[in-house]
C-alpha cells in the first residue's frame, strides 16, 4: 500500500515536471508557498498565494499545498514575530503583548493596538522571509535535482 502511494507520488511529479516546472522552479514555488504560510496574519495567506501564482507564472496548486503545510507555523510564529517587530521599532512590543490591557481596553483602542502589533510582525516577516526563501529554494533545488522522477523533465519533450 506505501509502495504504491510513494509510485503515485512519483508518477505525479513526474507528470508536473513534464508540464514544464523544473526542479528549480519547483523549489522555488516550495519555497515561497512555504514563507507565504508563515505570513502573521490569519486569514490572507490563499489570496497571496494566487497573486503570487499568476504574476510569477507559478503552479498555484503546489503553490498552495506548501502554503497549507506551513499554517500550523503561522500560529507558532505569530508572537516571535510580532516581539521581533516590537523591537526592531524600538516600541517595546512586550508591553502591547499584555493581554490583560488588551481585553480592558476601548474597541478603537483595542483595533489600534492590534494594528500596530500585526505591521510589526509583517515587517520582522518581510526581514526573514526574503533570506528563508533564498535559503530554502537553493537547498531544495539540491535535493530535487537529486530526485529520478525529477531529473526525467527532458525526456518528457
């Protein structure tokens, strides 16, 4: 049964490749779907992922299924993230980060502070991803070059 799901699995890539993805241009959409699912703010990840998909002429379903798998990391990421932003302004985020004056506070109180925590984390996330996604599509790149089913890309023509 997993010989079977690993064939498919195979065969599948294969196939992919064959459409014309590369094994570099399949790091590289591994690789940005990866950062784009670490992106802290709930809710916006698909839409990026799309945009993203159709100005880089990217296969959106590989696209989307790294960014799926990288969600639970957005959650995990979400405070590092927005400390990281806090400091980098200078703003002490740790102060914002109490909960306590966030559940007392005024509704438009509440929204300004929660505003200013999210443009923190955007922007300690737009520091990381840059690097995390060179990093990670050159290592993937490695290894899928390293793949048989991926380096048959030429055969298929």
């Amino acid at each position: 049964m997993m010989r079977k799901s690993l064939n498919s699995c195979r065969e599948r890539v294969a196939a992919w490749l064959c459409q014309g993805i590369s094994p570099s241009r399949l790091a590289l959409t591994l690789a940005l779907g990866f950062a784009i699912g670490c992106i802290p703010m709930v809710g916006v990840t698909t839409v990026v992922c799309v945009a993203v998909a159709f100005a880089l002429r990217l296969n959106l379903l590989i696209l989307q299924a790294a960014n799926w798998i990288a969600m639970p990391l957005q959650v995990i990421l979400l405070v590092p993230f927005v400390r990281l932003g806090g400091k980098l302004f200078s703003s002490g985020g740790a102060q914002a980060m109490n909960l306590g004056s966030l559940l007392h506070s005024s509704p438009l109180a509440l929204i300004t502070q929660l505003g200013g925590l999210t443009a923190h984390a955007m922007l300690a996330w737009l520091l990381i991803a840059g690097p995390a996604v060179a990093l990670l599509t050159a290592a993937l790149t490695l290894v899928l070059r390293r793949v048989p089913a991926l380096t048959a890309i030429h055969a298929c023509d």
